[in-house]
C-alpha cells in the first residue's frame, strides 16, 4: 500500500495575521518573482489568497493593483502610516455621502427615516445613551448613519424587508 503523504496545512493556519497586519496602511514595495517591483499604499491583505491590495495615487487618479502572494518575493516597508493617508484609503472603499455628514444632517436623516417608517405602520423607538438607535419592536436596529447596510437583526426577512423600505423611501419624503 503507498504511504500517505500528509497534506501541507493552508496558510491561514500557519502564519499569524499579525504579520500581515504590519503592513496595512503603510507605503511598500513590493518584488515580484518576474523582477517587477511595484510601490504603493497598502490597504489590506487578504488573509485566505495573502494577496496584497496596493493603492497608488498618481496625479488626479488611483491606480489600484492586486498582487497575488505566489508572486510576491520580497516586501519592504517605505513609509509608515499617517491619518490622511489612512483617511484617503478608507475614503476609496466607503459611500463618501455617508462619512461626510454633519451632526444635524445625521439627526435630520433619523428624524426622515423614523417618520418613513412609522408612515409605513412600523412601530419605531429611539433607543441608545443618546436615542441615537432607531429600534422596531425589539427585532432591528438602524444606528447612525442610518442608511440600508446600518440595520442590523438576526432575523433575515425582517432585515430584507426594512432594507428594502430605506431602499424606497422617495428623496422628497419629510417627517410629518
């Protein structure tokens, strides 16, 4: 009978995701086994691939490169990391009209959504330390900005359905 060879553990179980971490946010350079080397900001590394995700800010545009962890022979640290950096890097991955309200633009958009809601015969509470979290019936929370990826239930038809109403509420629709 042939003897079994034991299969090589998967990466993500060898290296620690500390080590990858190391390099998040900072400016890199990165080898690669065809003798290319490539620079830029690293947003993140995925942890299953360990592909790296580098972002190069050139002029008025962004380039943004994935470079596969068979490829990559030798990684070196360039810069390290600063908030406007990290600000701009986060700023590429989220809805920008999100992150950029003010306080009172934020308590008119719960005001807007809770009136939207209760229109549509929900029974809403404002929860919270500071009734920042709009509540229904115990089964969801909607918590700042208040927009479809900001509820969250355990219920999966509860959570579509809520989704789905903050998806349709009209643009023009004010609080009663």
């Amino acid at each position: 009978m042939p003897e079994e060879k034991e299969a090589a553990p998967h990466p993500i179980f060898v290296h620690d995701p500390e080590e990858w971490m190391q390099y998040v946010y900072k400016k890199v350079s990165v080898v690669t086994s065809d003798g290319s080397e490539h620079e830029g900001w690293v947003y993140t590394i995925d942890p299953v691939s360990q592909s790296i995700v580098l972002v190069q800010f050139v002029e008025e545009r962004t380039q943004l490169s994935i470079i596969l962890r068979d490829a990559v022979n030798k990684t070196t640290i360039l810069a390290e990391s600063n908030p406007s950096i990290k600000e701009k890097l986060d700023a590429l991955f989220h809805a920008t009209d999100e992150l950029k309200l003010s306080d009172e633009d934020v308590k008119a958009k719960k005001l807007r959504l809770k009136s939207w809601l209760e229109k549509n015969r929900l029974p809403v509470e404002m929860t919270g330390s500071h009734e920042e979290v709009l509540t229904i019936s115990g089964a969801l929370t909607i918590q700042p900005p208040y927009s479809v990826n900001d509820c969250h239930s355990t219920n999966e038809i509860i959570l579509g359905r809520i989704q789905g109403l903050i998806k349709n509420m009209p643009e023009d629709h004010e609080q009663w």
